[in-house]
C-alpha cells in the first residue's frame, strides 16, 4: 500500500514581511537582527521608515544602511527560506547609482590615514616624567 502524501509545491507569495525577506536575502544573520536593524531606523521602504511586518512586493526599493554603507536595492524576488549566496543575490538588484556611491566613499576611506588610538595608560617612565612636570609647575 502506497502512502499519498501531500507535496508542497514551492509556490512563491505575493507578498512577504520585510524582517523575513532580508532575512532570506542574507542581509541579516538572523530575523531577530533584521528586526532590530529595522526598527532603528536603519532601512527605509520606499523612502519611508517602516515596521519588520511590513509586506513587501516585487518592485519595492529598500534602502539599507550598515556601518558606513548604504545599499539601495530593488526587490527582484520573494522567498521565505534561506539558501545560499548566490541564489540570495538573485532575489534583488542594487541600483548602478547605489554601486556608483559606495565604490566613491570606499576609495575616500581608502584615501584617508588612518587613526590609530595612540592614547594608553602611562607606563612607569612615563608617570615619572608626569610627576616631575607637575612637581616643576608647583614650585
């Protein structure tokens, strides 16, 4: 006797939460990442601060700001899971004016020095030193 069993076809939805979909996009390590990132106010859904259970459909322009870069995107694509990197790629497109802005601010952070903390705790020489500069001053 066979067993019938139910196949679920991978039928893509209309339309998809927000928090769920940069999730699936691999934007985020995890939905609860994507949440937080939304709800700082760090992606904007066409060009409006939004909520993570905001339905998204194919065509929405997502900006998205992380560190110093800032990705604006087209949603290409619905999914609900999450695989690999190059199918995640396939799920939206970067618009050329986002690629254009970000390869500018990466050669300016190349372009400038960098910063090195040199400010640390005083080592003994050094507090020596502080204490006989005081010591001056004082007399």
């Amino acid at each position: 006797m066979a067993l019938i069993r139910d196949s679920k076809i991978d039928k893509p939805p209309g339309k998809l939460r927000l928090d769920k979909w940069l999730w699936a996009a691999r934007f985020y390590k995890t939905r609860a990442n994507a949440k937080q990132a939304i709800e700082s106010g760090k992606v904007y859904c066409d060009g409006h601060r939004t909520k993570p259970s905001k339905a998204i459909e194919r065509g929405t322009e997502l900006k998205l700001r992380k560190k110093s870069d800032v990705k604006i995107i087209i949603v290409k694509a619905l999914s609900d899971k999450r695989r690999g990197a190059v199918d995640a790629q396939l799920l939206y497109e970067e618009t050329p004016e986002s690629i254009a802005n970000r390869e500018h601010f990466a050669e300016l952070r190349k372009a400038q020095p960098k910063h090195w903390s040199t400010f640390s705790k005083p080592n003994k020489k050094q507090r020596r030193m502080i204490h006989r500069f005081k010591q001056r001053d004082s007399v």
